[in-house]
C-alpha cells in the first residue's frame, strides 16, 4: 500500500495574528495507523518543504499517544520537513490520498488546483481518498465527470458549525465547512461535538473532528485491504 498524506501550507489564521496550519493529531494518528499496517507513506503539501502546525495542537490537552510517539520520531518529523510538492504528484504512484485537518485547508486546499486535480483523479481512477476534521474543505471545489461538484448527493461528514462555535472562530474562517458542503450538495451528517464520528460513500470517508481520525484511517485501511 502507497499513500499519500496531503498537508495544509497555510499558516494565518484569517486577520487574527493567529498561526494555524495542520493538526498534529489528526496527521500522527492516522499515520501510524497505516505505516504500522505495511503502508509506505510519502507526505505533499502545496508548497512542499515544512508545512506549518497549527500551535494549538501542541497544547498539553491535544497530545494523545500518537503525538508523543511522533515528537520522538525523528525520521518522520524529517519527512514532513520536507514534504513534497502537490503539483508534483501522480495518481499513479499511489493507492489512496488522506487529507488531515486543521483550519489551514480552509484557505488553501479548498481552492488548490493541484489538490482539485489531485482529487478528481484519484476518484477517476478509483482509489480511495480520506479527510478528518476540516479537509473536507478540499472537497468544496472538485468536480465530477459530469461537470457537478463531486460531492452531491454524497454522504459525508466534517467539522460542525457547533463545533466551530465552540472554538470561537466562526467569524475568522472563510467559510463555514457544514454550511459550505451542504450548499455543493453534500447530505452532511453529525455526531454530538467532539466525538468520533465517520461517514464512508463510496471512495469518499469524512471524519467529523479530530476524535475521529484514527476512525478514518482504520476504514481507509479497510477499504484498501479488503477486510470484513
């Protein structure tokens, strides 16, 4: 199994003098979920190089085993230093895509067209793509054959308007990731805040928050792996 992790390089969070960028949970998780099931993992961002960490997920109270396992992982720090560039990607060097959250997609990935493309050719090809948290904001734009956004009429799940309510940025976010998928069409489903809860249709899985990322990882390797 290759695939291919795709993190944010963006880093303002909107006018507030705030940093952002990609969570460190919703990257470290997953990761070691497929790596230690046999998946060789590459890491891309639209910039390449270091992508930037959202300094709120380095808080005490955001750390989980996974996280503590990764800050002593020198080799995989190093890879994500040096990251790949989107525009450098082909569908065929790759069985899967996942997409980590954080606010940072919320700037760039919904509107990079080398994720747009990157996406609309995995689904093309029939090769699963994940997204936990806010990286379902990569979805908004993508198109499928018929020339109609991707994800109409499709099951899928993503950070709440609750939730971002209770993180107090409604007002700093570009968009409102619930509103916005509803609006291309999606049939957007929730848990209750802060609780793993994951959608699969399809090619596509959505994990609502950062509580649901090893959730959406496990599917992806199910799907992958043909497991019951």
């Amino acid at each position: 199994m290759k695939i291919v992790f795709v993190l944010t390089s963006h880093d303002l969070l909107g006018n507030t003098g705030q940093k952002t960028g990609f969570w460190i949970e919703e990257f470290a998780t997953p990761y070691y979920v497929l790596s230690d099931a046999g998946a060789k993992i590459a890491i891309a961002s639209p910039k390449g190089g270091q992508p930037p960490v959202d300094p709120k997920s380095e808080l005490a109270d955001a750390q989980s085993a996974s996280t503590r396992r990764f800050y002593k992982d020198n080799i995989v720090i190093d890879k994500v230093a040096h990251s790949l560039k989107l525009s450098d990607l082909k569908v065929e060097d790759y069985d899967a895509v996942f997409y980590p959250g954080g606010h940072g997609p919320l700037w760039d990935l919904a509107l990079d067209k080398f994720s747009i493309q990157l996406i609309e050719d995995f689904y093309n090809h029939k090769k699963p793509i994940a997204f936990v948290c806010h990286a379902p904001a990569a979805l908004v734009n993508v198109k499928a054959k018929n020339g109609e956004a991707l994800i109409k009429g499709k099951e899928l799940t993503g950070f709440s308007n609750s939730e971002e309510a209770a993180v107090h940025l409604t007002d700093v976010v570009p968009f409102l990731l619930e509103d916005e998928l509803k609006k291309h069409g999606a049939l957007y489903t929730k848990g209750e805040d802060w609780s793993s809860y994951v959608k699969k249709d399809g090619l596509l899985i959505t994990g609502q928050n950062p509580a649901s990322s090893e959730a959406v990882a496990k599917l992806l390797l199910k799907t992958l792996t043909g497991k019951k």
